[in-house]
C-alpha cells in the first residue's frame, strides 16, 4: 500500500478512535448523571413503604386494641347474659312463690268466710228464741213429709209427718201461722184420700206363692172333659128357655150330639203330657211371679200388669181350676189386676214455703 493509504486509513482509525472515544465519556457522563436521579427515586420510594408500613402497623394495633376491647365486652356481654337468666330464673321462681301465695291467701280466705258463716249460724243457734227453734223443727218435719213421698212413696210417714208439724204449730198459739196449719190439713186430708197399694204385702205373698209353685196340679184329661161338659150343661140351662117347644126326646138327642162332639171332635185340650214339660211350665211360672215382684217392689205398673196377666193365662191353660190353690192363686191374680202401685200423689210444698216466708220476716220483741 502506498503511504496516503496508510494515512487515510491511521487518520480514519484515528477519527474512529476520537468518536469511540467521545461516545464512551458521554456514556460515562450519562451514567454519571442517571444514577443520582434513580437514587432519589428509590429514596421517595423507601420514605413511601416506611410511612406506608408505619401506618398499617399502627392500623393493625389499633385493630388489635379495638378486637380486645370488642372481646372484652361480648365477655361482659355474656356475663350480663348470664346474670339476666339467672335473674330471670329467679323471677320465675319468686313468680311460682308468689302464685302460691295467693293460692294459700285465697284458701285461707275462703276459709274465713267459711269460719265466718259458721260462726254466724252457731250465733244465730245460739241466740234463736223458742219461736226460732219450734218453727225450726216444724221444717225439719215437712222436709221429711216430702223426701218420704218423693223417695219412699210411704204416705203414711208423709202424714205422720205432716201431722207433727201440725201439733208442734198448735203449741206455738200463733195466729200468724194460722194460715199454715190451714194448709197442712188440706195436704193431710188430700194424702189420707190416697189409696196406697200395699206392695210389702203383695211381695211376701209372691214369695209364698212361690213357696208351693211345684205343688201345684197340672190339669188331667178327664178334668179337662169335665169341664167342657159342665160348660154344655150350663149352656143347655140358659138355653132352656128357648127351646121350651122341642120335646123331650130331641132334647135328649142334641144333649147326646154334644157330648159326642166333645168327645170326637174336640183336639185342643191343653194337657201337660210329661215330667220335662211340667219342669219348663214350673219354671216359667216361677220366672214370671219373680218379675211380678220385681215390678211391684220398683213401682213399676206396666211390667206388673203384664206379669199379672202371663201368669193368669198360665193358670188358666195348664193348671187344674179345681184345685183350692189354684183358686186362691187366681183370686189373688185378678186381685192385683184393680192394683196401682204409683198413684197420683199431691204436692205437699205449700206449706213449707209458706213457713219460709214467715220465717224470713222479723220478729217484733217486746221488753
């Protein structure tokens, strides 16, 4: 190469080397000035995350102050829970202490009121007059005048009664009860009127009737027969008059005809044909004067009369008629048959409330 060559190409190395040169101290210049900025930035940026940490440290221990006292007072809150229920408890119980209370008070108020009205009546008792005491046994007396018609149906212990009362008010010499004594005639006189069955009476003599039910005699066939001959005879007699123009040989023949009608054609004879009949009739006889009395005893007209006619119509199928206990059996049936055992009894009260009215009015003492 020639020298010119060489000079250019040292002058352009040399150029190459002044601007690399130049590049790199403006570099250096650059760097030199960049990292005083940057700093500046970081420094503003740690000032930042310190007051930012600082405040969320002093943020989180105020939180923490605030959740201790927050969990100091739910503890008193539940504390104050606690005490409330109890004290409601308490409440409850004093409330139930309380209610007993008044239970017993209004015990022992009804006691005194009872104390109180009984202490009344005894000084009334105490302090009743003679008139009080006469006037106080004439009520007792029509009080039981009246129980014993209403329970007892005894009309003879309503009159006796009644009839206490009367002489205990005679004694009295009273002209203000005048009008009572009145009364209690008319009640006497209106009960003596009353015709009472004596159903004591008519039970003890079921219970003899009874007594014999198995002796009784059962009709027979031959009385059977009797009895249906005596009936044509009596029939004949009353007819007699009437057939006064047949003679007496057509008599004779119809006489005959009905003894042989009777004999022939007569199938309906009730006649017990065994021992085991007689037992079942015995016992329902029995049965049947068992709920006569029954009925007689509750008062009961109905079933008595219905039992009265059963045992009527028993006699009159398969007992003998002859007999003197049938007949007596029968005549004490259709005795019972005119029976009321529930007559219509009349109200003895009158006179009681009369006797309340007077006693309710004041007595004029004279000193």
């Amino acid at each position: 190469m020639s020298k010119e060559n060489k000079k250019q190409e040292s002058v352009e190395v040399a150029t190459e080397q002044s601007a690399t040169s130049v590049k790199t101290e403006e570099l250096k210049t650059e760097s030199s000035k960049k990292p005083a900025g940057n700093g500046a930035l970081y420094f503003v940026i740690l000032i930042i995350i310190a007051a930012i940490v600082a405040v969320s440290y002093y943020f989180f221990e105020e939180q923490k102050k605030q959740n201790y006292i927050l969990e100091q007072q739910d503890e008193k809150l539940r504390i104050l829970g606690n005490k409330v229920s109890s004290h409601g408890a308490e409440n409850n119980k004093r409330d139930e202490a309380v209610a007993k209370t008044n239970q017993q008070l209004q015990i022992v108020i009804a006691n005194t009121d009872e104390a109180i009205k009984i202490s009344q009546q005894a000084s009334e008792l105490v302090n009743r007059t003679q008139r009080g005491w006469a006037l106080a046994e004439v009520d007792y007396l029509l009080r039981m005048a009246h129980r014993r018609l209403e329970v007892a149906k005894d009309i003879a212990g309503a009159i006796a009664a009644l009839k206490g009362a009367d002489s205990r008010l005679e004694e009295l010499s009273d002209l203000k009860l005048f009008k009572i004594r009145k009364q209690l005639a008319k009640d006497i006189a209106s009960l003596s009127a009353v015709k009472q069955a004596d159903v004591s009476g008519i039970a003890l003599a079921i219970d003899q009737a009874m007594l014999y039910v198995g002796e009784l005699p059962f009709k027979s066939v031959q009385s059977k027969v009797k009895a249906q001959l005596k009936s044509s005879s009596s029939t004949e007699l009353v007819n007699t008059n009437a057939e006064i123009d047949k003679s007496f040989v057509d008599s004779v023949i119809e006489t005959v005809k009905q003894i042989g009608d009777i004999k022939v054609h007569q199938r309906s004879l009730e006649v017990v044909s065994g021992g085991i009949q007689q037992e079942q009739i015995e016992q329902k006889l029995y049965s049947h004067l068992i709920a006569m009395k029954l009925a007689a005893l509750n008062y009961h007209q109905n079933n008595f009369a219905y039992e009265v006619e059963q045992v009527i119509a028993l006699l009159n199928m398969y007992y003998d008629e002859s007999s003197d206990r049938i007949k007596q059996l029968n005549k004490n049936m259709n005795e019972y048959r005119e029976v009321q055992l529930s007559p219509a009894l009349p109200e003895v009260t009158k006179a009681w409330d009369m006797l309340q009215e007077e006693m309710i009015k004041p007595v004029n003492k004279f000193q």
